[in-house]
C-alpha cells in the first residue's frame, strides 16, 4: 500500500492492525531533508520520490475525471451568491442584502 505524509499511523490504526499490507509510506519533509549528500541517502531519497509519486498518478486521474462528470466542490450556496460570485465587477466577499 502507497501512501503520503497522511498514512504516517496507518499501520497503527484499529481498523487496520489485522491486515496483511506492506505499507510504502513516505517519511516527512523534514526527515528527508535532513538526508546527507552520501550515495545510500540519494537512493532512499529517489525511493522516498516514488513512494509519493504512485498514489498522485492514480489521484490525479480520479480528480480529472471527476471533474469532467461535474463532481466537484460546491462553492455557491444561494442564487444570490451565485450570480454574485459569477459577475466580473465582484471584489471581495459576499455581503448579504437582508
């Protein structure tokens, strides 16, 4: 299993202490800076780079076509806002008219 900086405890977690996984977990910025320029840190560097850059492959294309069936984040919650929002003239936030 591929997984960023969310799936840190993963492993930890109840609902998956009894699973048979072999976590690939990315270790935190502040781990993998901390690497030295010696040539076994460079190669737990690039495995670090591909254990992040898997999930964002499938993560993207979910996000793509998502977005192409209209599943998106709702923003407008009214009319009014809605037509506020969409003018060109808005410059700032939404102030109700009550």
């Amino acid at each position: 299993m591929f997984g960023g900086l969310g799936y840190q405890d993963a492993d930890k977690c109840a609902e998956t202490a009894n699973a048979v996984v072999d976590w690939h977990i990315a270790m935190k910025r502040g781990q993998r800076r901390m690497l030295a320029n010696s040539a076994v840190d460079w190669l737990r560097y690039a495995t670090e780079k591909v254990k992040v850059r898997v999930p964002a492959r499938g993560e993207h294309s979910f996000h793509v076509v998502k977005n192409l069936l209209g599943h998106r984040k709702v923003r407008y919650r009214s009319i009014a806002k809605r037509a506020y929002y969409r003018s060109p003239s808005h410059s700032g936030r939404y102030t109700s008219t009550r």
